[in-house]
C-alpha cells in the first residue's frame, strides 16, 4: 500500500498540520495529491474544532510546483489560468479556510508551490527554504495568483526581477523583502508554527476569523474604501460587546503581558 500523498495531524487545542508528502518528488503537486490536498484543507474548514491550519512539506522541500512529469506525459492537462483541468483547487480552499494558516516553508518552494505558500496567512521560513518563479521558464501561465501577489507583497520592481528570471530566492532575501515572517533553525520551524498557532488560538474565535476577514478584505481595496468597511465593520460589532466581557478579557490580557 501506497503512503498517502497528504498527512493530518489535529491537535487537541485547535489547530491541524497538513503535510505535503511526495518527498520522492519534491513534493510536486500530482493529480493525486491536488485532490487529496484539496479535500483535506475542506474538511479541516468545516470542522468547527480546527480554527488554524499549519501547512509544511515532508523531506527537503516544501512544494516544486505541478508535476510537470505527469503533465509531460500527457496524463494532465491544463486549462484555464495554468490550472489541470478537472482539478480543484487548493489554493483557493486556503482561500477560504476562515481562519489563520500558517506556512512553515521547509525547503524549495517553486512555481506553483511558491502560489500555495503565498496563500498563507503567514510564513515562517527554515534556511533551507528559497523560492522561484518559473512560470516564464516553463511555459505556464500562472493561476493560482503568483502574477498579482508577489507585487503586492515585495513591490512591483521586484517582483518583476523574480518573476522574469526564475532566479532562486532565498529564504533570508524574501524575509528582508517581507514575504517571510521570519526564518528560523530547520529543527524548530514546525515548533515555532505550533508555538504560534498557539498563540492565534488565546484569541477569542470570533475575532481571530472577524480580523483576518476585515484584513484581507481591505488589503483588496483602495485606502479610503477600505477605512469605510473597517469602521462600518467596528460600529456593527463593537455595539454587541458588554462592559463585563471586555473587563474580564482585560485582566486576561493584563496577566498575559505581565508574563511576557
């Protein structure tokens, strides 16, 4: 028997681990594991019990993309946006995972992968993590929003450089230009996502999807508009929150700093 292309693992505090495991193949994204991955990241959002989502990759990479074997041989096919055909999307199902994914990038993330990982909501990143857009190099036009992010996330003088080279970029570059959170030693990467995932779930579950929602949601739009949604979005929420609630939080949060 064959081992599956995606683990899971739930902890019992809130959060799930979904690893990525072809390492024979870099984890290259196969009709198979597409599907599997897919259908993973629906489950994990449709259970109430799982509120964050860590996504990381087995062996030494995190994701190199397609597989462009399987599409070379003819046993995949692509149709709109780079996109195989018939294939459901993983990364639109980060998407619209409400609540915060954390991307704890191992090694190599190229192309495709590099479009998964920018789906999170946050990367950590190991050393021997980089990353490479190859679409131009390749052939395929990108999909799953590598064209439109990377800009938005490093610039547009930049993220012109990477995506019209292909050249690496390393893990230490992407934090210094932002689109890592940090990077951290090979052997604590998964620690520190749990640790962080950790610290995600200390908030109430309301507000964690409520403020990722109104982030994401403003990030899409101009300055102005954005600030009109924020404070539309605060009178609406702010006006059912009583006094005790927040008097209570405040002592928790005092205990909290005071710890930290």
């Amino acid at each position: 028997m064959s081992d599956p292309n995606v683990l899971i693992e739930r902890d019992y505090s809130g959060y799930a681990v979904i690893t990525l495991n072809r390492p024979q193949a870099m984890n290259a994204m196969s009709r198979a594991l597409l599907a599997e991955l897919t259908e993973a990241i629906e489950a994990l959002a449709d259970d109430p019990d799982v509120r964050v989502l860590i996504l990381t990759g087995s062996g030494r990479a995190f994701c190199a993309g397609l597989d462009l074997k399987e599409l070379g041989s003819g046993e995949a096919q692509l149709g709109r946006g780079g996109e195989p055909v018939s294939l459901t999307d993983p990364v639109l199902a980060l998407e619209n995972f409400r609540g915060p994914v954390i991307g704890a990038i191992n090694g190599a993330a190229v192309t495709g992968g590099f479009e998964l990982a920018l789906a999170c909501d946050v990367l950590l990143a190991s050393p021997q993590a980089r990353f490479a857009d190859t679409h131009a190099r390749i052939g395929i036009a990108p999909g799953w929003g590598l064209s439109q992010k990377l800009s938005r996330a490093i610039g547009i003088y930049r993220a012109r450089e990477v995506s019209l080279t292909g050249n690496w970029v390393s893990a230490e570059q992407a934090a210094a230009w932002g689109f890592v959170n940090r990077v951290v030693p090979a052997d604590q990467l998964l620690a520190e996502a749990r640790k962080l995932a950790g610290d995600m779930l200390g908030c109430i579950p309301e507000m964690l999807t409520r403020y990722k929602a109104l982030i994401n949601d403003g990030f899409a739009m101009d300055f102005g508009d954005a600030m009109t949604m924020e404070r539309e979005r605060g009178v609406e929420h702010n006006r059912r929150i009583q006094a005790a609630a927040i008097e209570g939080r405040r002592e928790l949060v005092r205990q909290r700093n005071k710890a930290g």
